[in-house]
C-alpha cells in the first residue's frame, strides 16, 4: 500500500463516521428481487455462466506438497482433481479416464508417479499424458498423444492456486485486477496453510455472501464480539471493475491491537498500517479475505444447491520455524469459528423467508451497494437479455465504480466531502 492510497482511505473512513447520509447524487437502489435465491432457472444460468466461468481459489500449493502428490476437488460440481508433476508445476485435470469415463483417482489425497483408471487400467503420468494401456494390440491406430486427460485452467498467485472452467478466460492476474495487487501485499509465496475447515449451510450461496458484503449487522448480530471494537459507521467502501470490492473498516479506539494475535509471527513486510485497521476484499464472485499481518483467513463460498452451501474457511500464516503449531493459534481458530457462528445463525432461516411469499424484494442501503454491486455484475455475466425482468437488478452503480486507471471515483471522500 501506498501512502498516498492509505491517506484516501483514511479520509474516506473520517467522511463516513460523520456524514448525515449518503453523499449528493448516490442513487436509490431498486430491491434485489427475493426470487433470485430460488428460481431454478436463474439458478441454472448463475452456474453456467458465472461460477463455470470465473477464476475461484481451489488449494494451497501445501496440499500437494511433494512430486507425483495429488487432490481430489469437487467444489464447481465438476470431477477434477490437482497434482504436482516432475517438473514441479500443479497442473488440475478432470478425474475422467479418456477411455470410458471412470475416475483415474478415487482417494481423497495421495501421492503417486501417475494415476491409472481402477476401471481398465490406462494410466498416465503426472503431466496428464496417457502412458499405457491394456491389450494396446485391440485398438485400431489409437493415437496415445490425443489422448491425454483434459486439463483445465490452473493459474497462481504465490502459494495460492486458482482454477477457471473457461479455456477461453482471460489470465488470472487481469482477471484479478487490484485484487492482485492487495493479494501481494501479503506475499503469498512465503505463507503456509494453517487450518481449513469446511461447514455446510442450508441456504442458497447469495444469502450468506450478502452477509459478508456488508457491516450493517454488526450492532444486531455480533455485539459481544465484533461490534466491541468495529466501528461499522465509518467503513470506507471500493467497488471495483468486474465485481471485486473493499471494505476497510476502522477500529473504535485508536491504537487497538488484536490481542489475540500476540506472540505470532508477522508476514515480512507487509505494511504495519493493516493492524490498524479491518480491511477485507471480495474477489469476485465468492472470495473475502479480511488482511491480518499475523496470518489470512480467506473465506470461499460454494453453491452445493440451489438451497444449500458450503463455507470454507482456509488460514495462511509465515511460519513460526521448527516445532508444532503454536498454542495461540487454536484459541485464533476457535474465536474466529465461534463469530463466524453468528453469521450463520439466521441464513436457513432467511432460506426459507425466500421461499415463502413472505418475502418479495431485499431493499438496500448505502452502506450494502457491495451487495448491488456483487449482483449488478451476475446479470453482466449472465446476460441481461436472459433474465427474466422480474428477476433483473437494474444498472445504477456504474458512475461509483473505480476504475484502475483512475485516481480517484466519484464516491472518493474528497469529492463527497464537498457535496
């Protein structure tokens, strides 16, 4: 970070706590349409067109630690599975034999030279290649070269590795855009995996992600834990291109320090400013990742159903040399499940409010427009001449998006500052 970036959100932050209400010209934002959480069809195009076809943090590179070490991975509902090959790159293939279909891996993790198809034994190296066949004899001028497993688009940044069911999706990294830039800060390629851990939710994916958009429910939902030392009403908020966002959120006192962080390690350096303060990005469309420079939690959000989820939370952390994981880290992890407990709390509940006719419409604030943004860009994906127009969010953010290329946006705390 800059310091010309951290003075901007600093003053943002200083213009939020004080304003009297959205700044001059912010628009008033039609409800997102409840039926947009359970329409089968609608939920059709969401897996086709966005989830199938958005880059998505899979695994650490820590998962396959050694040569030939390999790992199933099912979270876009599709077989694939990654391995480390000779030449040390992780590739990700579909866990379909060439042949007749069957899995070529049926653990869970493991490690080997190659896989084979348990089915009729053709096996490949770990670059993905067909080596060897049964009874090569009985097949007519098979050309073992055309018919390697089919690998899909594995990118990284660091130690954190991304993958993309388009052939056709432009480069991580573009893809990304400042998102990048704020996943270098915390120079992924010296972390190691600490913890995951994966909960499952019966609630469409939209209902628990909304939640983390947004710091409005702090007062209601987390008073004994969050609220304690977040003061939600001056969050400054950047809404990026293609749905990326930010929320940096500042402490209620000056000086305040995670007391649960004592003792550990920090990431070299990163900037000390992000002790300072809560700062969270949403990579779109299903991570966010609140900064810590003694370790990052990165949570991803996966569509099971249309009516039930997956939350998985990862932590990366420097490492703290030779011996176990230190005792402090239990309590972090424990603390850390224990708030994210009461996130969940109303999601099944919420699930069924959707359902019901109860419920019609979600109207937003302000403080929310990362919820209009997330689904501003699900239609872009989608293509709006396919939605429904009872299921349509309609275009009112573009004029508050900040471009890469601009020094400053139309909700900057300076320009809101004179209205």
């Amino acid at each position: 970070m800059n310091s010309e970036e951290i003075q901007g959100i600093l003053d943002q932050q200083a213009y939020e706590s004080k304003r009297s209400g959205p700044p001059e010209g912010f628009p008033t934002l039609p409800d997102i349409p409840g039926d947009r959480y359970v329409d089968p069809e609608f939920n059709r195009l969401e897996i086709e067109r966005m989830w199938h076809r958005s880059w998505v943090y899979a695994i650490h590179s820590d998962e396959v630690p050694d040569v030939g070490s390999y790992v199933q991975w099912t979270r876009l509902g599709e077989p694939l599975f990654f391995i480390r090959g000779e030449d040390e790159t992780i590739r990700c293939f579909y866990n379909t034999c060439r042949h007749r279909g069957a899995p070529v891996v049926t653990e869970a993790s493991g490690k080997s030279r190659g896989v084979s198809c348990k089915y009729h034994g053709w096996t490949y190296n770990t670059r993905g290649e067909l080596i060897n066949l049964r009874d090569r004899r009985d097949f007519v001028d098979l050309d073992l070269t055309c018919r390697s497993l089919i690998e899909v688009r594995c990118e990284n940044i660091g130690n954190l590795y991304f993958v993309n069911l388009d052939d056709d999706a432009e480069p991580l990294r573009d893809y990304l855009g400042p998102i990048a830039a704020n996943f270098d800060e915390f120079r992924p390629d010296t972390l190691m995996l600490i913890d995951k851990t994966a909960i499952k939710v019966d609630c469409n994916v939209k209902v628990l992600l909304d939640a983390f958009l947004e710091v409005y429910h702090l007062k209601s939902i987390h008073q004994n834990t969050v609220d304690r030392f977040l003061d939600h009403r001056g969050s400054a908020i950047t809404l990026w291109p293609d749905g990326h966002s930010r929320m940096v959120t500042p402490y209620k006192r000056a000086g305040w320090t995670d007391p649960g962080v004592k003792g550990l390690p920090e990431v070299e350096g990163m900037d000390p400013w992000f002790k300072e303060t809560n700062y969270s990005v949403l990579a779109y469309p299903n991570l966010v990742s609140p900064v810590a420079n003694a370790g990052i939690p990165v949570l991803c959000f996966w569509p099971d159903t249309i009516d039930t989820m997956t939350i998985e939370v990862h932590w990366f952390a420097p490492s703290w040399g030779d011996g176990p994981r230190p005792e402090v880290w239990d309590t972090r992890l424990e603390n850390f499940l224990a708030i994210l407990d009461e996130d969940l709390q109303f999601a099944d509940k919420i699930q069924k409010s959707v359902e019901s006719k109860g419920l019609r419409g979600f109207p937003l604030n302000y403080q929310e427009r990362r919820i209009y943004h997330w689904h501003e860009e699900l239609d872009r994906r989608i293509g709006t001449a396919d939605i429904p127009d009872r299921l349509r969010v309609r275009e009112r953010l573009g004029s508050w998006v900040t471009t890469p290329e601009a020094a400053q946006a139309p909700q900057s705390a300076a320009e809101m500052a004179e209205t």
